[in-house]
C-alpha cells in the first residue's frame, strides 16, 4: 500500500514471519519500511470487520493491574526503581498544571488510568476509544470525565483542546498523518500534544526482534523511529518538540515472555510466575534508563501561538 505519510510506493522488508504473540490471533505479517521517509508498517493491515477480535476484552490496557504504589511498601520500592531513570531524565511521572481553558482529550483513553490522574490535577477532561470494553471500564473509574464510544476525527463536541494526550495510541491508527493533523487542527493556539509509542529504533527492539513487546503484531499498524515521528510532527506545523523515553518497566520481562515457545508462553502469560519474573527483571530494567535505554518514547509538542 503507498506510505500513508509520503504516497511513495517503495519499501523494503525489514522482519518477517511475524505472528500474534500476545492474544493468538491468527495470521501472519511482515514489517515494511518505507524507502522515501522511513516511516515502518504492518502488513497486511487489519481488517475493519475483524478489529473487535483483534483487540478481546481481555485486552491488557482494558484491564491494568494495580499500581506498585497503591500500597506505601510499594510506593516506596516504586520511588527507588524510578531513580536512575530520574537521575538522567526526571520524573517519569505525568504532571501537566492546567493551563488556557484547562481542556484535556485521552485519545485511546483504555480504562482511563491517565484521565483519572488528569481530574485530580484540576483538568476539564474528554475521553475517547473505539472499543465499548474500555468505554465502560473508563466511565467506572473517572465518572467525572466526558468519555465517549468514538475517534477524534467523529467527535461530536466542537470544543478545542489545551492539551491532547495519545499514549500508545497512534501506533494503532490507518493513518498516524492525519491524525496527527487532526489533533493540531483540534489543539487551541499554543496547546500542547504529547504522544508515547514504542521506540522501533531502540534496543530492546533490536534484541528481542519478533519476540518484542513493543512490536504487538496486529494490533501496532505503524512503528516509530524518534527521527521519523519528529520529521511527522514538523510537516503539520508543531513546534518546540522534545522527546525523552518513557518509562516502561515491564517491557524486558514481557519481551523475554513472548520470546518463549508458543506452547510455553501461553501456559505462562498470566500466572504467578510472569509476575515473578517481572519483579526479577524489574531492577535491571530501571538501571537500563542510565545507559540510554528508550524502549518507548515521550514526544510533545505545541501548536504555535496564531499571529494576530
């Protein structure tokens, strides 16, 4: 299919044999990247009359498991592991004062873990995902929010937005170009986007290949390179554009997982064991943030203040 970013023809393959580790779904794909930009993606792309298969309410963003703080033995193990990364980057948490009109939008809002911390800093928020599972989870868990069952592009409210949140979100999207153009028409002047998708050009990818969780054939129709996605986001018109990893510190225990045989892997998935073996990998995942590891990355961005 022609690069949803540049309309070349061209591409290479650059991984192929690739299967659904995590839910099984049938199938197999290969990894293109396009020969003109670079940008990466999935082929063949999922179908539109299967995706509610692809993504089964025992989908993991459906359902989080309970955070290593919500205890205070956690909280304070948690603040450890999250030193070395803050040594090098700063807090890894998502802190964002409310500024402008104070109106944030969760693109792929899952059960709404991010919208519920987003109403307890003081934000007006909007939430949105496709799938009814995580429409239903998010409205328990953030009442206060606006959560509807849609996409950005069919959003009934006219309102524009201060700050609009995709956190691993635009890697599942056909067209990852419009709708970053989407959330910059929809952004006020001088609102800020801030996108988490996994790092295709990092390490971990590098290593586990096939086996990474970042990878999540079908589910992930486009992969990012930090150049790539930055490139992206200077076309449509962003400006002041940072980007540091994201903290993802499940993501060598989950790789090493999906890297088992498939027999194996499924026996194992969700039991006390994968549990276990996070914690065991949990450590030198953290120490890997002071070497540079960026198995994901944060991105922001602003629209620019409109000349008057």
């Amino acid at each position: 299919m022609p690069c949803c970013s540049c309309g070349a023809t061209v591409a290479k393959e650059i991984r192929s044999h690739c299967e659904d580790r995590l839910h099984g779904v049938s199938g197999e794909w290969r990894i293109l990247e396009c020969a003109r930009c670079g940008l990466i993606y999935t082929d063949p792309v999922l179908s539109a009359d299967r995706i509610l298969e692809y993504y089964p309410s025992n989908y993991n963003p459906y359902n989080p498991n309970k955070s290593l703080r919500s205890t205070r033995l956690g909280a304070v193990l948690r603040g450890v592991l999250m030193l070395p990364y803050q040594v090098r980057f700063g807090n890894p948490d998502w802190e964002e004062k409310p500024f402008g009109g104070k109106r944030l939008i969760d693109v792929g809002c899952g059960s709404g873990v991010f919208l519920s911390e987003a109403v307890r800093q003081g934000w007006q928020c909007w939430g949105i995902d496709f799938s009814p599972f995580a429409v239903a989870a998010a409205r328990r868990q953030v009442p206060e929010a606006r959560i509807e069952n849609n996409t950005l592009e069919n959003l009934s409210s006219v309102e524009k937005f201060d700050l609009i949140n995709l956190s691993h979100v635009l890697e599942h999207l056909t067209d990852p170009n419009q709708a970053l153009r989407t959330c910059y028409d929809r952004l006020n002047s001088d609102g800020k986007l801030r996108v988490i998708v996994p790092n295709f050009g990092g390490l971990e990818s590098r290593v586990f290949r096939q086996s990474w969780i970042g990878l999540d054939i079908p589910r992930h129709l486009f992969h990012f390179r930090k150049s790539v996605l930055c490139d992206l986001l200077r076309e449509i018109g962003f400006s002041d554009i940072q980007v540091r990893p994201a903290m993802f510190a499940s993501s060598i225990s989950e790789s090493l997982i999906l890297a088992l045989p498939t027999g194996l892997r499924r026996k194992i998935m969700h039991t006390r064991f994968a549990h276990w073996l996070y914690l065991l990998a949990i450590f030198p995942a953290a120490l890997s943030y002071l070497v540079g590891n960026s198995g994901a990355i944060e991105v922001t961005a602003k629209r620019p203040t409109t000349s008057s």
